[in-house]
C-alpha cells in the first residue's frame, strides 16, 4: 500500500460516520412518540375519551398532556442534537462514551432546558396563523377546521420546542466533546 493510499485511507476514517449507538435511536423515537400522541391528545381533547372509560386516568391526562408534549419534544429535540452533533464532530465524536457523557448531562439539565425551550417554543406565533386557520375551516367545515388547525398548533409548537432543544444538545455534546479533546481523551492521535 501506498503512503498517498494510507492517508487517503485515514482521512476518509475521519470523515466516516461514528458507530450507531442503537439505544439513541430507541430513545429518539420514544421521545417522538410520546410527544406527539400527547400534541394530538391535547389538540383533539382526547383525555375525554379516556374519562368516559377510566375516569382517574382521563383525569390525570388532562392535567399532564401538555407536560408530556413538552418534554417529549424537549426529549427528542436534545436526542437529535447529540446525535447531528456527534456526526459532525468526525473523531471527537466517533467514541460512544463522550455521547452517553452528553445525554447523562441532559438528563441532569433537562427541566430547565425543558421549561426554557417550552417558553422558546410559544415566540412565533404569528398573523400567518389565522390565514391557516380560516383556510382549515374553508376546506373542513367549522368543526373540523378547528380540530385540524389545533393539530396544526400543536405539532408546530412540538417542532419549535424541539428545535430549540436540538439546538441545546448540540451545544451540550460540543462542550463534552471539548473537554474530552482538552483532557487529551477525545481521540487518539495516530500522527497526523
């Protein structure tokens, strides 16, 4: 082989993806799960439907739907966040320890960052808005106009909240994958 070959070689390893950790993959979709069946419960009042059924249950829905959308979306959103982060970080990123480091200090962070990215999340609402909603009720009666453009809030509101927490667990990962390249622990280096 080469010398041209072998950097060629070690420059691509750089640029390769890291190793799937399968349990992100796991959390990311429960996370989206969760909000997003609480969004639509709470944009449809589903939590009525249970009560008829389980009144205890419906009534302990109704008082937590919009708490499990927001974490949910802040859940999602941070899990997105480190794993986009940990793509682009090449080498620093490559190790799984410095991702698990990143979601244990979301864990620790995750109500403040839950209730800032909640409050992130609800700025934009915006004259656009009433333009949707009146087209929903145009296409879908008045009943389901309304139904469709509360689904329409909520999923926006979920995307919004989950963007800012993205955006909070890529400044998480970058910090530990920092601190991991500072410690001299974020790669090893192989002389180039």
């Amino acid at each position: 082989m080469s010398a041209g070959s072998d950097a060629s070689t070690r420059t691509g390893a750089s640029l390769a993806r890291p190793p799937r950790i399968r349990a992100f993959e796991r959390l990311t979709f429960i996370a989206l799960f969760v909000g997003m069946t609480a969004a639509v419960g709470e944009a449809t009042n589903a939590a009525m439907a249970v009560r008829i059924a389980k009144p205890a249950l419906g009534a302990w829905l109704a008082g937590h739907l919009f708490d499990l959308m927001a974490g949910g979306a802040a859940g999602f959103g941070l899990l997105i966040g480190i794993r986009a982060a940990r793509r682009f970080a090449g080498r620093a990123g490559s190790r799984p320890r410095a991702a698990w480091i990143a979601l244990i200090a979301a864990v620790v962070a995750f109500l403040p960052l839950c209730k800032l990215c909640v409050a992130a999340g609800r700025a934009g609402t915006n004259a656009s808005d009433a333009a949707i909603e009146s087209w929903l009720v145009g296409r879908f009666a008045y009943n389901g106009g309304e139904t469709a453009f509360k689904i329409y809030l909520a999923a926006a509101y979920f995307a919004r909240t989950a963007f800012f927490a993205a955006v909070s667990g890529a400044a998480i990962f970058a910090i530990v994958a920092a601190v991991a390249i500072a410690s001299g622990r974020g790669y090893s280096s192989d002389g180039s």
